[in-house]
C-alpha cells in the first residue's frame, strides 16, 4: 500500500486508524489549525500596523543600510574611513532616508512646516512670561528684549536701554537651564544610559531627552522649546547637491561624518526605545513614549549642536556639565572677546556686553575662539574678518606619497637620517604622514607646521642642531633648510588648493548668480575663504623661493 502524510501521522488508504489514534490525529489537526490560526492573526497584526505606521518598513530599511556600514579593522583599532568610503556611504543613505522622512510626515508635519506669519512671535511672547517666571532677576525688560522677526539673523537679543561697555545685560540661574543631569536622571535617561553610546555622550542624552519633552504638550519646557527654530543652516540639513559644494574642503569630509553619525544614532535609539519608533526593552516600553520621526531627532541634535554650553556641577565644582541655557541662547554671534561667564554666588550664568549698545540695538556675544569651519559645521554660518580663523591642511613627507597610503618608501641610503628626523617628530608629537597644520588668513603657516618642514627635510649637521634645541619650536636652521621647508610648505599647500574642482573666480562668479540655495551660498562663501587663504600661503612660499628670505621667515617665526 502506498503511505502518505495526513497532518503528521502515517496511514495506509482504506485503512481504518484504532479509536486512540484517532483521537492522536483529532489533536493533531486542531493543534496545526490553532497555530495557522495564530500565524494568520499575527500577519494581520503585523500588516495592520503596517497599514498604521507605513513608515516603520522604510525605518528598516534605513536600519539595514546603516548596520551594513563595517569599518575596517586593523588589530583592535578601527581604521579611519576615507573620503571616499564616506561620499559612497552618505550618498547612497540619501534617498532611502528621503522617503522614510516623507512617510513619517503622518506623525511630524505639524512639528516641522514652516511657521506663519506671526507665528514666531506669538511663540516668543509665551516664552518671554516663562522667563520672566522661571528667572524673575533675568533683566528681561530692563535690559534686553526679544526680538524674534526683521533682524539680519532672523531673531535675536535686543538692548532695552542704552547700555555701557562691560555691562550686565542677562542673568539665567541655573534652575532655569536645562542639564545633562537632568537628562541622565530622568527615566528616560535611566534606561537609555545604560547602553555604552548614550554614557559615553551626554550631547546625545540631552537630544532625545529635549526631543521628547517637545514631544509632551505638557512639558515645564514647552514655551521655551516652541519658541526655538523649527529648521537649522546646518550641514545636517544639506541635500546631496548642497553637501558636493563643499567638494575639495578639509571640513567635506566632517559634514559628511556628521550627517552619517547623526542618521546612525537615530536607528539605535530606535532600536533602543519601545513603542517608539522601533526597538524593545520591557523597562523603555513602561515609559509610554509617543512615536519620533528622524526629523525630530536631527530637530533635538541641531538644537544641542547649536546651543550648547557648560556650567560647573553642584556635587563637584571640577567636573562641567552641558546645559541649554534659554534666554541667552538667542543672542547672535560677532567676533570679539568672551563676557560669558559662571557666578558661584548667585548660582547663575551671566554676560556683559562686549560693547556700548543704543536701545534697540541688537546685543551680540562671542561664541569663543573658533575658525570659520567650525562655526559652519555646529552653528551653520561664517564670520567675516574672524580673527581666530584658519585652514586645517593635512601634510605628507615625501610629499609624493599620496594621502591614502600610508607605508612611504624611503631610499636606503636615506634610511639612517630618516628615523632620526621620525624620532625628532615623535618627540614633539608630530607624525610624517597625514599630519594637520593651521594655515591663518593671512597666509602664514603656525610655528609648528614651519618646524614640522624644517625636521622633515634636514641632514644630519641640522639634526644635531635640532636635537641640541630644548624647545618643541625649532627656527630657522640655516639657508638650505629654510628653502627646503619652505619648497615642502609650497607642494603641500598647493596640493590641497588642487582638490578643489573650481578656482576663486568662478566661485566669486557663482556667488553674484541668484541661483544658490541659502546652504550652497554659505558652503560656496566657506570654500572661496579657504583658497584665498591657501593662495596666499602658496605665494609667501614663491616670494620666499625667490630670493625674499629673511623678511619672510621673519615674519612667519612671529606667528603661534
């Protein structure tokens, strides 16, 4: 007789089953319809919150795009990505995270569309009556106003009365701050800083845990949060198109860092987070939390990007912990001096004004000593004439090694001289290969990066001279030197001006057309300000080379 298969039991046709295996079989059939009844019921639970949330498949996906990104190890050292590796990776992320930014429109439209007209001010009016509550000895009122349309910068801090140089204008205790401690002790905080990421990065705690308070109509926080910027001029907020205007840069590769850091940490929240866009974890799903979109997240990260600051800690007055500081938060930046600071006494953050203002003029404050590149990539603009600008330009020796090798070959005979002028740099801390050096406005070249050349290109009578030396900083160790330091100065600077597929005048010329979006103007403006900088570097070098020595080493040995 032929056997077949009846619901796991084997049974010859036309044979008749004794009553116990019957009953066996009976069960086994009401078993295996009970669970393609589950299975069944699960599938349409699975599509119906599909059918809800449309957007948890395309944060899948995104999930999987960012977990496929391994970077290479060497040892237990991970190997620092290429320029290369990061433009494949950023672009290739672009238009997946596109679509789950639309499909998450259903949950964040409201949050995210530009504001209507009025809207802004209604908003800071709520937040001015907050402040005025929350910090009543703040001088809002006395001393300074909101002013939240018409400025160049869009909003800002105006003067309520004439005020005098060096004077008091806003006062924020620390009660009215919002800190990382708070974040950390928050439940919130409690379940997520217990993965290594979130303990090891306060700046991210204090995102997600402002981005939920936002979340929270209800929140303390509330009028200060809706009075805040819905969108920011921040690498993170470039498009493709945008981010290739920053092609040549020394600051290309961090924006797309940035952009690939931020999209990866928003997929481990989620992961991290219950019933919030993702992820599990019995204690995070006891939190009830709402849903977040990604561009509530990138929101919360840009606000902590943007206006972040320090303050002494209550329990150790050594250790700084990050805050938002509201009121003071809005004042725009000019270059100038630092009239920031801590008073213990009144436990409170203070600023003076770095210069007399008339009433209704708008109180600036200095946001500390940061180039150009850094003012773009955390507060998404640049300064003119920043005194403490500069290009960061990546040196190699031999100079014909390229960047992205990093064994250089070395004659033989050369060998000898060559850990010697290795030693002399180790000792300073300095590197042959992919080793950064500030190139100022003006063209010159810091100390340091004269001493790097000047190391790498002596013979052995200068090395002597050079191990004689008790100082990091070594100056000019004779003709020969000099024009050797200064020919490596030249090739290396000149190129990095290489790397830029356009020169100064078609930038200039890029800059007078009206077709630019707000981000490539400033990425244009960034880009243009290096090379005029490199290019004045590259022609001190030539100057140099032809005969005007002594003036310009000179004058290069006076700049730190």
């Amino acid at each position: 007789a032929r056997l077949h298969e009846d619901n796991g039991v084997l049974t010859k046709p036309g044979w008749q089953l004794p009553r116990e295996q019957e009953r066996e079989r009976d069960q086994v059939r009401i078993c295996s319809v009970d669970i393609m009844a589950k299975k069944k019921s699960g599938r349409t639970a699975k599509s119906n919150a599909q059918k809800n949330h449309p957007w948890k498949s395309k944060l899948a996906q995104i999930s999987q795009i960012v977990n496929s990104y391994r970077p290479a190890k060497v040892g237990a050292s991970y190997v620092k990505e290429t320029l290369a590796d990061l433009v494949k990776q950023v672009t290739y992320q672009q238009k997946p995270l596109g679509e789950l930014i639309k499909a998450q429109e259903v949950i964040d439209s409201k949050r995210h569309s530009p504001r209507e007209a009025g809207e802004r001010a209604s908003s800071g009016v709520v937040f001015a009556k907050w402040l005025n509550d929350k910090a009543p000895d703040s001088k809002l009122g006395d001393t300074f106003d909101f002013k939240w349309e018409g400025l160049a910068e869009g909003s800002g801090v105006v003067a309520a009365k004439d005020l005098k140089r060096h004077e008091l204008f806003i006062q924020i205790p620390r009660k009215a701050m919002i800190t990382s401690t708070q974040a950390s002790q928050s439940p919130l905080g409690k379940v997520l800083m217990k993965d290594p990421m979130f303990g090891s990065m306060p700046n991210l705690m204090l995102a997600v845990y402002i981005m939920f308070e936002r979340l929270n109509p209800e929140s303390m926080w509330a009028p200060y949060l809706n009075a805040l910027p819905r969108r920011f001029n921040l690498p993170l907020f470039f498009d493709a198109e945008e981010l290739k205007e920053l092609a040549g840069s020394p600051t290309y590769y961090d924006a797309l860092k940035i952009q690939k850091q931020t999209l990866r940490q928003y997929v481990l929240t989620t992961k991290l987070l219950s019933g919030a866009g993702g992820g599990g974890g019995r204690e995070a799903a006891g939190l009830n939390l709402p849903p977040f979109s990604y561009r509530d997240f990138r929101w919360a990260v840009s606000v902590v990007m943007t206006r972040q600051n320090q303050i002494p800690s209550t329990s150790d007055p050594k250790k700084r912990l990050l805050v938002l500081i509201p009121g003071w938060d809005f004042c725009n930046f000019r270059d100038g001096e630092l009239t920031t600071q801590f008073n213990d006494e009144v436990d409170a953050s203070e600023s003076f004004t770095m210069e007399d203002v008339k009433k209704g003029g708008q109180v600036y404050i200095h946001y500390g000593n940061r180039p150009n590149s850094k003012l773009f990539l955390f507060s998404g603009f640049i300064a003119d004439d920043n005194k403490s600008d500069y290009v960061e330009v990546v040196f190699a020796y031999p100079s014909e090694a390229a960047e992205d090798n990093y064994k250089v070959d070395l004659k033989p005979e050369d060998a000898p001289m060559a850990k010697i002028r290795r030693m002399m740099l180790q000792v300073r801390q300095l590197r042959e290969i992919i080793q950064p050096f500030r190139i100022y406005p003006d063209g010159k070249p810091s100390e340091i990066c004269l001493t790097w050349c000047r190391i790498c290109v002596c013979n052995k009578a200068e090395a002597a001279e050079v191990l004689k030396a008790k100082t990091a900083v070594i100056s000019s160790l004779g003709k020969r030197n000099e024009r050797a330091a200064y020919a490596l100065l030249k090739e290396n600077v000149e190129r990095s001006l290489q790397k830029y597929p356009t020169t100064v005048d078609q930038d200039r010329k890029l800059l007078d057309t009206a077709t630019l979006s707000p981000n490539a103007r400033v990425a244009v403006r960034l880009r243009l300000a290096e090379k005029v900088t490199l290019q004045k570097c590259a022609k001190r070098a030539t100057e140099f080379l032809k005969g005007n020595c002594e003036t310009a080493s000179a004058n290069d040995n006076k700049q730190v």
